[in-house]
C-alpha cells in the first residue's frame, strides 16, 4: 500500500473544498443577480427615479449602485478590468439630482451580472485568499465577494420597500 503524504493530501483537501466555495459563492451570486432584476423589472419605468425621500437615492440610482459596486469587488478579487460604466449611467453618478431611465439601468444591470459572472469564473482559492485595499480597510477577496453580496441584498431590500410604497408587490424572494 502507498501512503500519500499529508502534505499533499492536504492540499487535495483545500483544493477541493475551494471548488466547493467557489461553487456555492457563484450559486448564490447568481440567484442574488436574478432576483435583483426581477425587483428592477418590477419598478414601472414612470416610477424609475422614485424616492420615499430627499435624502434616500431614486430607485434607478439604487440599481446603478450596487451593479457598479459588484462591477467593481468581482473585478479586484479577480483580477480582471471591471468595465466602464456607460456615458449616460456615469453622467447620473456625477450628479446628486440626475435621473436615469429604466431600460438604461436595466441593460447596465445585465452586463454587471454578465461581467460578474465572467470574473468569479476567473477566480481562484490565492484570490479569494489574497488581501488588497485601502490601508484601514484591506480585506481577502473572500471578505470583498461577501461584503458585495450583503451590499447588494441591503440596497435591493430598501429597493423592495420603494416598490410597497409604490403599492408594488415586490417579487419572491428565491433562495
């Protein structure tokens, strides 16, 4: 009988319990992306830059914050260049009263889950271990995937409260 040596079956071990991290990090960012659009898609686009009040962002802004914010966590833990938010979704970030329109957010949400979904499929187990940030706030690429999927569930849970003011049943939650 040959024995395999601890070392080596450690890292089997660690190899294969990051598969099953990433796999489960992937599985859930993907049910958070489609959820998130159906709460978007439920937002009528006369109601799109709707706020309970001045101090809150509009609907739409809530959207184009948190996809440029996965746009920009996926592509620092991967490695890859998030894209350029486009011209007309910049120009809204830029200005505090701008408004945006649903079918512009909408197809910027889609290319944020598109990129997303892009980018974890790059990452890997020295990503997810590896820290970077500002000093003060440096976290691992894992700390950043989960710090970006709770933002995206806080942000979408105020977006749910938008639509039930709106009279707006928002869409079930899946799991």
């Amino acid at each position: 009988m040959r024995l395999i040596p601890v070392s080596i079956l450690a890292l089997a071990l660690a190899a294969g319990l990051c598969a099953d991290e990433k796999e489960a990090i992937t599985k859930h960012w993907k049910t958070s992306d489609e959820f998130t659009l159906a709460v978007a898609e439920a937002m009528p686009a006369e109601s799109w830059n709707f706020s309970p009040s001045p101090e809150e962002m509009g609907f739409g802004k809530l959207m184009v914050h948190f996809a440029f914010y996965n746009n920009m966590v996926a592509g620092r833990v991967s490695g890859m260049q998030a894209p350029a938010p486009p011209e007309k979704i910049a120009a809204v970030n830029k200005d505090p009263k701008g408004t945006i329109d649903k079918q512009t957010t909408i197809q910027y949400l889609k290319d944020s889950v598109a990129f997303c979904e892009k980018a974890l499929a790059e990452v890997t187990a020295a990503k997810l271990d590896e820290t970077f940030g500002p000093e003060g706030r440096r976290s691992t690429g894992r700390e950043a995937l989960w710090g970006a999927f709770t933002h995206t569930a806080h942000h979408r849970g105020q977006a749910e409260v938008y639509l039930r003011v709106k009279g707006i049943q928002p869409p079930k939650y899946r799991f």
